[in-house]
C-alpha cells in the first residue's frame, strides 16, 4: 500500500463506479479479463464488488443493496450514499461517479474543504469486513472526506483515509489475466471547466495547480479534464455536450496488449483500436470507458 501523506498533492486511491447490479458487473468486468474480489457490504445500504490493482488502487462497482438502509442514511446525512443516489438520479444506475484520493488525515481534508467552500457535507467514518479469494476475513476501516460543487458537477471526489488495512493476501486478487497492473489515468469531461479545476486542485492537496490547466499530475496516476470534442477525439466515443464535470474513461496499464487485445477477442468483447490504446466502450457493468496501454 503506497504513503497516502496529508501534505503534498494527494494520489489517486480508488474510483467508484455505480452499477445497477453487482451481478452484471461481475460478469462484465470478468469478461473483461479481471479478477473481482467477493461481495461487500457497506453498513449503510450500499454493496460493492472491488478490482484490486498491483499498484495499489483499486475500482469499486457499487450497488444499493439495501434501499431502506440508503434511504435511512441518506435522511442521517450520509454524504456518500446521497451523492451516489444524486448521481444515480442524474445520470442513470450505470457510471462513474467518484473519484477517491488517498490521505492520512480526512480531518484536515476537510477542514480544507469547508474553507474553500466545497465540502459537500459531514465526514464518513465507516468498517466493513474484506474478504479475499481463499475465504479469509478482516476487517477494512475508513474515514472520508467530501468535495463537490454546487450545481456544476454530477461527479464528486473525496479524500479516503484507511483506518485499518485489510491483513489478507490480495496476490490472487491481483492477478488478472487481461494484465492490467495500475491506473494511468482518469479522464473527465467538461465544456466549462474553471470552478470544476479548482475543485479538484483542492480536492488533490494541490494548491500549484492554477485552474487553466487540463492535467493534474498526481504522485501515482493523471486526472485530466477533456471538452467533449477533445475526448471524442483521442477516444473515438461520440461525448455529447455536458458543463457538467462528468468522469468518463480509465486508462490501465497492461504487460501486453496483444494479450489483451485477444483476451477480449475471445470473449467477444467488441473493442476499438486509438493509436496504441485498446478502447472498450462503456456498458451495463462499465461505467466508464477502459482503456488498455501496453507499459512493459
């Protein structure tokens, strides 16, 4: 697990990607050539089926596995589960709508957040047991902290600090045949960007970043802002318009792309060639656009 520091521009930790089914996304994220970890519940609602990478960030497919239990958390102001059932009503049970970035003190994160005037709402502090492929169990722990603006954003970020690591051996967890060992990159779309850059600068802990800019550099991956036309273009994936800050594709490293490429042949995984990227479009399951980069 890599230094999640308070000072310093925070990395990327995890994304979360809103499904309608744990079920579908398992199967689609399988076919895809990933090993997914078993089913967690959260204590409020919400459930999740994790892909964890070598590099130590993972993707979190969530679904509402208890309505009554989100609703009622909702009402007791939990930030995560309203902003997800906001995304949800936005956008659809199929996307991404969060992204996580590491830190060993939510508090301070926070308290940033408050007096930038982008905090969305009261920390989180929640446990939830982890189990890995052989059966073993531990208990994960986490507190978060929350960043959004109002109006201007159907996606959110939020600080993550882990309480309490897991002690299980998450080798298998890691080993995925398509060869995906990390993220590179997530890549977000807006047509109009200024107050959503400052978002995420203070969001990352990275006060350098001077809201003009497409790209911030994080210690472990880049999250870069594309207008819809631009996205389009380097993607091939029609965008549309949005002046909302939508994330929309991941960028994961991988040993070889012609593993990949026919890994997700054999599958009948309908996929596109961009340059010297492997692009899978986004569906039930999917939230995001993948796309696969050959990092030896």
């Amino acid at each position: 697990m890599t230094d999640r520091p308070t000072t310093g521009t925070h990395p990327l930790d995890h994304l979360v990607l809103p499904t309608g089914s744990l079920e579908v996304a398992r199967a689609r994220l399988t076919s895809l050539g990933f090993v997914v970890a078993p089913t967690g519940i959260h204590p409020f609602g919400t459930e999740n089926c994790c892909v964890f990478l070598a590099d130590g960030t993972y993707l979190e497919p969530l679904a509402i596995g208890n309505e009554q239990a989100a609703i009622d958390a909702t009402a007791d102001g939990n930030v995560f589960v309203a902003r997800d059932r906001l995304h949800r009503d936005s956008r659809g049970d199929e996307g991404f709508s969060a992204v996580a970035l590491g830190t060993d003190n939510a508090d301070a994160d926070h308290a940033r957040f408050v007096d930038a005037g982008l905090s969305a709402g009261d920390t989180l502090s929640f446990s939830r047991a982890f189990t890995d492929t052989s059966g073993k169990s531990d208990t994960a722990s986490f507190r978060l902290a929350f960043a959004a603006t109002r109006g201007a954003s159907d996606a959110f970020l939020f600080a993550c600090q882990r309480i309490n690591a897991p002690k299980v051996d998450r080798t298998a967890l890691q080993a995925h045949a398509n060869g995906a060992t990390g993220i590179l990159e997530v890549v977000a779309i807006s047509d109009q960007p200024a107050e959503q850059y400052r978002m995420i600068s203070v969001a990352a802990n990275d006060p350098a970043a001077n809201g003009e800019g497409r790209t911030f550099l994080l210690p472990n991956a880049t999250l870069s802002v594309l207008d819809a036309k631009s996205f389009t273009a380097r993607f091939a994936i029609p965008a549309g318009s949005s002046t909302k800050l939508r994330f929309a594709a991941i960028v994961f490293a991988v040993r070889s792309i012609d593993v990949a490429s026919s890994l997700l042949a054999a599958n009948a995984i309908q996929h596109d060639i961009a340059g010297t990227d492997i692009v899978v479009r986004p569906a039930s399951g999917q939230g995001a656009a993948f796309i696969f980069r050959e990092i030896p």
